[in-house]
C-alpha cells in the first residue's frame, strides 16, 4: 500500500527519500537515511528494523547490493518486505518478497529508485523516476514531492492515501530536512507545501546547531523576555 523514492544528489552528495500511503504515519517507519553513507526504504508488512541496520551495514562500506542481501539472507520474514537502498556512489538495489501479491516493482537509474506495492499500475515506478529527472534543476525536495505527485498521476495505490514523509540528509548527522504529514485528505499537497515554506528556514536551523554563536539574538524576543522578568519583579 506504499509508493516511494529515494535518490542521490550528484551535485551536492546528499540523500534524499520520500514515501507516502493509505496508512498512518508513513513517514515515521519506512524512509531511512544518514549523510555521507546512504539511504534505505522498508516497506509492506513493514519492518523498521531494516531501515537503521541498513544504514549500519552501508557505513561498514557495503554497496548496495551487498546490503540488501545482508538484509534478507536467513530471515524468513524477508518474503512479507519490500526493501529499496541507495548507497554512496548512488548504486542502488531492490528486494520484493515472494508473499507481496499485489502488483508491485521497482524502477532504478542514475542514483535514483522508485519502488512500490498494491498499486494500481506497474508503470508507476517508471513515471516517478521520469518526473525525478525531467526536473533535475529544482531543489531536491521539490523533485522527490513532484515524484510522488507523479506516482498519483499514474495511478496512485489501491487504497486512498493518508500520509507522507520527506527525509533529505546533507552533510551533519542530523536531518537537513524531516517532514511528515501523517493524515490528510490530500498527503502529498501537504508535503509540498511543508517543503515549500521548510525550505527557506533550513539552512537557519543548521546554523544553529553547527555555530549557534553567530545566531544573533532576536531583539524582540529579548524585549519580551525583559518586560517578562520586570513584571516578575
């Protein structure tokens, strides 16, 4: 019930992935991903676990491939996953279990993959990773939201769809971008417009963390803060 992609920016190295559904709260389950190493996507009878072990394996140098098998090799749950990883030079790797009945594939090309279950049409991936490249010199959140746009346009999933998640990772360890819409009538429009007023403020909020000493203080907020303690007084 889940239709997702995730990708790397060969301009600037970071990852990127993006993920929505007919169920709640997609974006806090199914997209991993950790800058400088790679990004993962686990999803159908979802098993978080596989998101952050994945992650584990790519840093120890593993490709794609290597870690996708690493993934599924002896766990006899891996018939009820569907997995999709990217790595660090942008190869990529896919894994559908045998007890996925819907119609469901993947789509892989230059550092991108799209991938997804109970969907109403198999040319969906394709059509995500049309749209990711057609639109290379947009912001990557904007290219991975319009993916997805494009995935509905398709044909969408089975189901309606609830909610959707954003994750893109640039140079710290932390989330340059985290967004989630986790129910809405219309998911995807919501993410956009999240990813849209987010944008701008990103790089602050980065700042803040990397060099919070050349933030300056924000003068009506020191204001508020004095008129606060004096009342106080």
């Amino acid at each position: 019930m889940t239709f997702s992609i995730a990708a790397r920016d060969p301009e600037t190295g970071a990852f990127g992935v993006a993920v929505t559904t007919s169920g709640l709260a997609v974006g806090s389950r199914c997209p991993y991903a950790k800058a400088g190493i790679g990004a993962v996507l686990t999803q159908h009878r979802t098993d978080p676990r596989l998101g952050p072990l994945g992650l584990q394996l790519l840093s120890r140098g593993l490709t794609a491939e290597e870690t996708l098998a690493a993934l599924v090799a002896g766990r006899e749950d891996a018939k009820w996953r569907q997995v999709a990883v990217v790595d660090a030079a942008g190869r990529t790797a896919a894994w559908h279990g045998s007890e996925i009945y819907s119609h469901h594939g993947h789509a892989a090309r230059d550092g991108a993959i799209a991938i997804g279950n109970l969907l109403c049409s198999e040319t969906l991936p394709d059509a995500m990773l049309d749209c990711f490249h057609r639109r290379s010199g947009e912001p990557l959140e904007l290219r991975l939201v319009g993916a997805l746009e494009a995935g509905l346009e398709a044909g969408g999933e089975l189901g309606r769809l609830k909610s959707a998640g954003l994750l893109i990772v640039r140079n710290e360890d932390f989330a340059w971008m985290d967004l989630r819409v986790d129910r809405s009538a219309d998911p995807i429009a919501e993410l956009r417009s999240l990813a849209v007023d987010y944008a701008p403020v990103a790089a602050e909020f980065e700042r803040r963390v990397v060099l919070p000493e050349t933030v300056p203080n924000d003068a009506a907020m020191e204001k508020a803060h004095a008129a606060l303690l004096a009342s106080r007084n």
